[in-house]
C-alpha cells in the first residue's frame, strides 16, 4: 500500500512521441491520447520532438512514462515492449545536438544538474508503416491501440 501512495504523490508525465501523419509512427500519440481519456493523470504531452530538445518536458517530473514506435525485424505489428533508460547506452562523444538520443538527452540534463525523473518507463510498440502519410495507423496497430492503453494504464497504475 505503501508503495500505491508514494506512486500517487509523484507528478507524472505521460509523453507520447510520433508524427501524427506518418501512419504507425503516430502511435506513441495516439496511446498518450487514450491515456488522457481513460485514466485520472494529469499531465500528458504529445509531441513529434526528440533527443534534447524533450528536457523541456521532462525536467521537474518524479515519473516519466514515454510512448513510442518501434521497428525490429522479428516483431508483429502492435507488440509492446517495455524498456528503462538502463536497456539504453547513451553517447557521450557527440559532433552535434541533432540525432540524439533519449538517453543520452537523459544523461546530459543529469550531467547539467537539472531535476530529472527518477522513474522512467518506455513502451515502444512494434510498427510495420513509418513512411506513409496517413492520418490512422496501419489496421493491425490501429487494432491493438485500446489493448496498449489499458496495459500501460495498469502496469503504470496510472
């Protein structure tokens, strides 16, 4: 119970990522969108930007859930995988601020000293599309959408 309370004092963020007219790769934005209409959290974002420039929306939570697409070549199309910032390696001899990556976004605002969240989740949702222009996800993501909200919004207790 304990825990359950703590949960609950923490601010959250729920920020989903995408591009809402490229097919599948709006999924991230479409979850973000069922979890403002299904569950009590307060603060979700939606956003097609990345690397550094997500610090912005980031900074100051205790709790960050991130909600993004993702392409393996053995994955079906609407599985989910869920991920820590620990699976990700960031790097830390960079050329330029473009291209890079949350975790090393993640590592830099530490490294900056600014008020980072402390428990990060990422869902990444297996996607087939990132290339077409549409304005709905591929029939088999589109079809797992309500399944991955209800998901994430038990296993985050959201």
């Amino acid at each position: 119970m304990r825990m359950r309370l703590d949960r609950l004092k923490m601010k959250t963020l729920v920020l989903g990522l995408g591009n809402p007219i490229l097919s599948d790769d709006a999924v991230g934005i479409r979850i973000a969108e069922g979890l403002k209409l299904k569950t009590r959290v307060q603060d979700v974002v939606e956003t097609s930007e990345a690397g550094v420039a997500l610090l912005d929306y980031v900074v100051g939570y205790d709790r960050l859930v991130i909600i993004d697409s993702i392409m393996t070549e053995k994955g079906k199309p609407g599985e989910l995988y869920k991920l820590g910032l620990e699976d990700l390696k960031p790097a830390m001899n960079l050329s330029s601020s473009h291209g890079v990556d949350i975790s090393t976004a993640f590592a830099l605002g530490e490294r900056l000293g600014f008020s980072m969240p402390k428990h990060v989740a990422i869902y990444a949702v297996e996607i087939t599309d990132n290339t077409t222009f549409a304005e709905k996800c591929t029939q088999k993501v589109e079809e797992r959408i309500p399944f991955i909200v209800r998901r994430i919004a038990e296993e985050e207790r959201l």
